[in-house]
C-alpha cells in the first residue's frame, strides 16, 4: 500500500505542470534547500497509515518540497499531489486560517476541477492537506489524504489529528535518528520491556514503543499522533496541562529524574497503576518529552494484600488489633470519645482443640454475626487474638452506654450456636474502658481495656467490668506476685499440707487431699487463696502443679516406709497440666520413681478445666483411669457444667462442694441438690464424698441421704506432713484397741 521510498519528480513519474516556482505567495515559505532520507523509513510509513485510517480515506502522502523538486511518499502513483494543494490561484478556494488545504469536491472548484488528478485515473474529489511546517516555520512539504468520493464536511477532531501527525513527521524528517545507531535505538526500543512514550511540547505523542502499545491496548502505531492526555484520567487533566506549559515554558520539570506512582487509561477506558520516570530535552524538532512506564498492578495488588493483612485478622476476616490502634488513634487526635470493650470469649479455644480449626473458625464467624446484630451502627467489631474481640464504640464515653452495650453482648451467647451437628455453647466475660478517660493514647486504652477483662474473667467470666484505676496497681501487685512466686519455688517455700478425707460411718481416716500452702519468709504461712489464682494464670502452673504431684508421691511414700497406713492422696490439677497432653506421662513416672502403686492416687478435675475438654485433653485421663489412677470431679454443680460432663470424663468420685452443705439443713433447695448428686454417683458408679463438713448435724443428715465420705473441720483442717503422720499413727492405734476389744470380746 505504501511507496517504500521518496521518489523525485523530475525521474520516473515526474510531474513538472506545477513548479515549485508557480507557488502562491502565501503558501510559500519554503526554507533552505535541504535533503532527507525517507528510503524506507518504518515510522513515516506508520505514520501515513494513521493517517488513512483517521481521514477513512484510501490515500494518504507525503510531499516533500527540496530545492525546487518535489518529493513524494505516499499511496500509490499520485506523484504531484503537493501540486495539487497549491495550483496557481487555488489558495483563496480552499486555504484554512492553519495553513490546511480543503477541498471538500474537486469538481465543484473551477480551479481544481480539470486537474491532472481530478480528471485522469486518480480521480480525486476529496482532498485534506496539512502543511509540514519545520522548527523555522518553512513548509518542508504536505501530508494529504484524499479519496474518489467528494465529502460535505472533515470534521474538527479528525482536522486536529491530521495536523498532529503532520507535526510528529515533519520532526520525524528534521530530526529523527539516521544510520545505524538510529535502527539500533529504535531495534532497542521496541525490544525492551519497558513502556516507552515520547511526546512533543504540545503534548503530541511521536514515538510510543511496543510495549507501551500492548500495555495501554493500542494496537500497533495508533498512539501517534494522540495528545497524552488520552492516558492520562480526566480527573487530572488539570494539573497535567499546568504541568506540561511549566515545561514548555522553560522550567524545570518536578518530576524528571524522579519515579512516581500514577494511573493511566487504558485505550477501553479502564485504569491501571504504573510507575513513570519522565525525562526531557530540546533537540533539533524542539522540545521532547520521554517517560519510562512500568505497570505495577501486581504490586498494588500484593501492597494491598500486605495492608490488608496488617489490618485484618487472616482466619476470621474481623478487623485486627492494629486496626482498633488507628480507629482509636484517628478519634483520639481530632478530640473525639470512645468506648472500647475487650471481649474474652469462653468456650472459642476448646472448639478449635476438640472440633478442629474449621469448626473454630465457623463458630467464630457465627459469633460475629451474632453480636454485630446486638451493635449500634458505625461500631467496630475486631479481633484481638486468640479468643479475645474488642467492641470500638465512637462517641461520648458514656459508663451507662458501655455496661448497657456489654449486657446485650453477654445475653447474645446465652442461647447455644449450632455449627453443622453441634451444638456449641460460648460465654463472654467484658472489660471496658473510655477514651480519653482512661488513657492518653491508644495503647493505653487498650491495656485499661485488657485489666477490665482479667478483672472479670478472675470473677468468674460472664460479667461486665468497667476499668477504675485501683486495676493498674492490682495488676502491678499481680505480677510483683508471680516474680516473687517464682522465687519461692526456686526456695523451696512452697510446700503441701493434707486434709484428712473420713469415712463417716467409722470415722477413719481413708485418704487426704494435698493442699499448696506458701511459707512467705516475712509474712508467715500463706492461704491458697492469697496466691494461687496468680499461679493458675502464669507459667507457673505447669511447673508447680509437677511439683505437686512429685511431691505427694513422696510424701506418700515415706509414710508408707514408716509403716503409717495412709490411703489415697488428692492432688488438685491445673488447667495448664491437662492442656501439655503428658498429664499421664508425668504421673505414671512419679509413682515408678517413689515405689507407688496406680491406686496411691488421685487427680483432681475442676468444673472449670471439665468445661474445655477434647480428645487430646481426655486421652491422658483415660489412660490414669484404665491404669487404676483415681479420677475427681470436684465442685461440680457450682458453675456451666452440664450432666453430660460427667459422662464424657472418666471418673472415679464425685465430689459435693461445701457451698451445698453448709446449709443442708436449712435450705431445702441445697439438700434437695446434695441428695440429686448422691444419687447420680450411685447411679453411675462413683463414689461420692461431700465438703466442707463441720458439724456433727450435717453429717447425721449426710449419713441419712447415703454418704459415706466426707472431709471438713469437723475431722481436721489442713494438716502439716508431720502432724498427719501424727493423725495417720493415732488413727492406726484407734483401730488395733478397736480390733483387741472385739478379739477379747469374741474370745
């Protein structure tokens, strides 16, 4: 379609009816005589092609006007089309106030109508010719575009697009690359990967690389000739003209040398984050504008994923902690208030251990559900870790409006959560705090937030507790306790006492519980409950409740070896001991390392460590049952635990809390519990042995019910090992008179 080459007039095809001398003045302007090199140049041939297909016309030229010659590369034979543009006395019928040449039908112009082009084979009726105006502002030559078919009208846009391209080949044949290090930067250009664009001073693309072309979905050559701002969004077209005149006008372009993020526009109108690099300078077609384009999609997209996760919580898709931080941070700033609640959520971690992480997570996901239907609008439901959430509430710090909103929270998991086959039963306990009441900044808050937490779950969860400042100190005091137990155990301060457990009928000594008591060096012997809630919620749990069991194995063993005839002891667990899945390990090594048979001890279970079992927990307790190890439930019935409990743990004896039988004879309700769980131990094979006895009455009423074991102050608070022993050899010398007299008797 395209000539390959500039042909001269004067050889082969030349035309010479139309001299360059015979020009009209006004089209004049001819500069220097000089040569080009158009001898296939790909660009140029591009070039004309956009053309074309901008005018929708089937040709398209480029007349070159050298010293009195003409040149031509264009479409087919058309050699002299410049002479058409400019026949002698054609510029008053059809020159434009740009320079451009339109003649909408060459058979209607009484100047054009017997031309050579409009009568012979080209038999041109339509004609659009741009003037190709050098840096000097000489015409250097013509593009044109005509057709056989006269047109009523060439509109405006595709009049400015002729004229761009028109420009971008007249620098093209000014100052475009020439010999060998021209192919080889153009070779390079469409070679590399990068995205490529290069525009003139008005914005005018003139060079745009392969890869910029598949990268903003242009198909091959037909950004020529575009003003940038077609890839750059409307919404910024403002400061990219501001921007583009700062550069023509000679300053210095902010950006050059620099890389900056942007988005650019593709060709279907769609948007894409790139990286552009922008450089300029001034050569011999004036000023060029150059930028390196890169697409960073796929970075925006891992920054964003990256962001995301810094922001979310990746198993439940909840807000994480840092968000809480910001939330809180940005209200703190502009002076604002806020409620935030730490949830602690009861019942999350043991579904994640005896269920699997699938269901874990569902129940997660239905318990946010559930309490972001209890929540006012514009409140944060977050993540916090583990199976702690956080409630962020913006607005006035309203103490009532936090207990109000904690309460409808706590009575959300009061019905059970059904995911798949199971039934899943989760409590919350609350801690509150206000911004900016109770802390200056967030971090602040939250920790306020985190004491009010611990505070409720140490008052047995299922509460609300509000921050006051007496937490911080408590907390201070809490950990000052956990160093100063750690040294204690170093110390050996730490020691066992043993209540003595009786069998009520007899009144023998029949086994004992191993109680920790703590030798303070200054403050004398210390009750459990002055220090063992900070042992339970410490590190320390695992490695004193070791100790413990080691310890009574001994202590047993040594009775034993001074011919004492003690019974079964009871050493109490701690959560932490179950949940190390060696419980079973550790006790069977302690009895082989004292000589002590299976049914020397017993575990004690709490209802609290009972309300988190799974298979991994249960197993170890199944293997001391199956082995001969006793199994306690102890304080059943004073907290969640259901009747199914009892059937999933493998025990041995259930034990009645001394809060039933402190008022067995007075309260009806307590003696009707009492008497239930005798029942039930009876039912299911346990034996059963009641708390907390002191008095002579609440034994007769417990022998009436069918209780036969029983421990209390009526037979002994908690005794010294030594003064056990004492018990231990005055119980055994009780009975060898009982068993003399019935011999005598019987004799």
């Amino acid at each position: 379609m395209l000539d390959d080459a500039a042909r001269p007039v004067g050889s082969a095809g030349a035309r010479d009816d139309h001299p360059v001398a015979s020009v009209p003045a006004c089209c004049r302007g001819v500069g220097p005589a000089r040569a080009f090199e158009t001898r296939g140049d790909p660009h140029l041939d591009r070039l004309l092609g956009l053309a074309a297909d901008i005018a929708d016309t089937p040709i398209a030229a480029i007349s070159l006007i050298d010293g009195g010659r003409e040149w031509l590369k264009g479409c087919g034979s058309f050699q002299g089309l410049a002479g058409f543009a400019q026949a002698p006395g054609a510029c008053p019928h059809g020159l434009e106030a740009d320079g451009a040449v339109i003649v909408h039908d060459a058979l209607a112009d009484p100047l054009r109508r017997s031309h050579s082009f409009v009568t012979g084979e080209a038999a041109v009726r339509f004609y659009a010719g741009v003037p190709l105006l050098g840096l000097g502002g000489d015409t250097l030559g013509w593009l044109a575009v005509a057709d056989r078919l006269p047109r009523p009208a060439f509109s405006g846009r595709s009049r400015t697009r002729l004229r761009r391209l028109a420009r971008i080949a007249a620098h093209l044949l000014e100052a475009g690359p020439t010999g060998a290090a021209g192919d080889h930067a153009d070779d390079f250009l469409d070679a590399t990967q990068f995205a490529v664009l290069i525009s003139d001073d008005l914005g005018t693309i003139t060079r745009a690389n392969a890869s910029c072309e598949r990268l903003l979905g242009y198909e091959p050559g037909t950004m020529l000739g575009l003003n940038v701002r077609a890839i750059v969004p409307a919404r910024f077209h403002g400061p990219h003209t501001a921007g583009m005149a700062a550069m023509v006008a000679g300053g210095t372009p902010r950006l050059a040398g620099k890389s900056v993020e942007v988005t650019a526009v593709r060709k279907d109108g769609s948007e894409l984050p790139i990286e552009l690099s922008l450089s300029s300078w001034r050569g011999g077609a004036g000023l060029a504008i150059g930028a390196v384009i890169r697409d960073i999609s796929e970075r925006r997209h891992r920054d964003a994923r990256l962001l995301r996760l810094a922001h979310q919580d990746p198993r439940s898709g909840l807000p994480n902690r840092n968000r809480v931080v910001e939330e809180l941070t940005a209200m703190q700033s502009s002076g604002g208030e806020a409620i935030l609640l730490m949830l602690g959520v009861d019942g999350l971690r043991s579904a994640n251990d005896s269920l699997g992480y699938a269901i874990g997570d569902a129940l997660l996901e239905a318990l946010s559900v559930r309490l972001t239907a209890r929540l006012r609008s514009g409140a944060l439901l977050a993540r916090i870790q583990g199976d702690e959430l956080a409630v962020l509430l913006p607005g006035r710090a309203d103490p009532l409006e936090a207990q109000a909103c904690a309460q409808s929270l706590v009575s959300a998991c009061a019905e059970p959560i059904q995911v798949g086959d199971h039934p899943l039963h989760v409590g919350v306990a609350i801690g509150a705090a206000l911004a900016p009441n109770h802390g200056t900044d967030a971090e602040e808050v939250l920790a306020s937030a985190d004491l009010a937490l611990h505070q409720a779950r140490r008052d047995g969860g299922r509460c609300f507790r509000l921050f006051e400042p007496v937490m911080r100190s408590a907390e201070a005091a809490r950990r000052d306790l956990i160093d100063r137990l750690r040294i204690a155990a170093e110390r050996q301060e730490l020691e066992l006492h043993y209540q003595p457990q009786v069998d009520l009928e007899s009144g023998r000594i029949c086994g004992a519980e191993a109680l920790i008591r703590w030798r303070h060096p200054e403050r004398g012997l210390l009750p459990p409950a002055e220090f063992l809630p900070a042992i339970e919620s410490s590190v320390l749990a695992l490695s004193v409740g070791w100790w413990t069991i080691d310890e009574a194995c001994r202590q047993t063993a040594a009775w034993r070896a001074a011919g004492l005839p003690a019974g079964r002891v009871a050493v109490n667990l701690y959560a932490a001991q179950l949940r190390s899945g060696t419980l079973d390990a550790v006790v069977t090594e302690a009895l082989e390392r004292h000589g002590l048979g299976s049914a020397d001890i017993e575990i004690e279970v709490t209802e609290t460590i009972a309300l988190r079992p799974d298979d991994s927990m249960l197993r170890p307790l199944r293997n001391l049952h199956e082995s001969g190890v006793g199994i306690a439930f102890d304080d059943f019935g004073t907290g969640f635990a259901s009747l199914s409990t009892l059937k999933r743990f493998p025990l041995t004896k259930l034990k009645i809390d001394r809060s039933f039988v402190r008022d067995i004879l007075t309260d009806p309700f307590d003696a009707a519990i009492v008497k239930g769980l005798l029942d039930i131990g009876r039912g299911l094979g346990l034996s059963v042995i009641a708390e907390g006895i002191e008095t002579a009455e609440q034994e007769a009423a417990l022998l009436a019910m069918g209780c036969r074991l029983g421990q209390g102050f009526r037979y002994a608070k908690a005794l010294e090992p030594d003064a056990f022993a004492r018990r231990l050899a005055a119980d055994a010398c009780s009975l060898a008179e009982v068993e003399a007299s019935e011999t005598k008797q019987a004799s």
